[in-house]
C-alpha cells in the first residue's frame, strides 16, 4: 500500500527536512517487506488566497483516487503507537493500494474534506506547527513499520 502525506504549504530546508527525509528513508526500508510504501510527500500552495475551500480542492487533487483519507485533525482519535500500526495494517490488508494522510493549512482542512475522511487522528489536544505534524507523523509511520516488523525500535 503506497503511502502518501498531503499537506498544504512548502518545506523548506532545515531541521524539519532532514528528519523527514530520514524518516521516509527509514519507513520505505522497513515498509518495502511489509507491503507498505513508498511514502510520497505532496505539497499544496492556495498562491490565490482562496482560503480552506481552495486548500481542500488543492488537496483532493493530490490525493490518489480510492486512497483511504486520514485527516490529522484536533477533532480525531488519539492513538496509541501499537493501534495505529494496527490501522495501517488493516488498511493495507483491506485491500486498499493508497492512504493519504492528509494535514490542512493554518485554519485547518476544510469541514468538507474532513467530512469525506475515513479516518480523524489527533496528535493531542495541543496545536502543533504544520511542519512539526509533517515530522511527528512521518515518524509515527515509521515506527508503525518497525511494530510491524516486530524491530525492536518501538518500547512501549
């Protein structure tokens, strides 16, 4: 199951970058065994300034037609690191080819795109700067992998 993060605004380069691309480096390695990956990173831009209506639009476009969608979103389900991985793996064994977990812009996803989500995760109560999800969740992915594969990496 191919594996994508869509997010609206540009990475650029620094801290946040380096660890994203680790962590994809890490998930495809340990995901390719699993049935899992690539994780692919679309980013969208609203250069119009049409809001969260024109961000959704943007982020449909970027997301694979039949992917399952899970929005990161305060409003979702917090989970632990093991039922996560669980999800992934119920996913890819659903039969399903992509998942596209999807972060809105400053305000949020739009309120029709979350309605059309299979899936609210929250990292927390807490708001966490956009780049930073970008990381936790790039981690959490591959962590889920490494539950997975049964790696030691994850002590619960």
């Amino acid at each position: 199951m191919r594996v994508h993060i869509c997010a609206v605004g540009r990475l650029r380069g620094g801290p946040e970058a380096d660890l994203i691309s680790d962590y994809t480096t890490r998930f495809d390695r340990t995901g390719r065994a699993l049935g899992l990956g690539p994780l692919s990173i679309s980013e969208v831009e609203d250069r119009k300034g049409g809001g969260m209506t024109a961000e959704a639009d943007l982020l449909r476009r970027a997301i694979p037609k039949g992917a399952v969608i899970c929005c990161l979103d305060e409003r979702g389900r917090v989970e632990s690191s093991p039922n996560f991985a669980n999800r992934l793996a119920a996913w890819r064994d659903s039969g399903r080819s992509d998942v596209a977990f999807v972060i809105g812009g400053a305000n949020g996803t739009d309120p029709s795109l979350r309605g059309d989500a299979d899936h609210l995760l929250s990292f927390g109560a807490m708001v966490w700067p956009h780049m930073l999800v970008r990381v936790m969740l790039a981690e959490q992915l591959y962590r889920a992998a490494s539950i997975l594969a049964g790696s030691p990496y994850h002590r619960a």
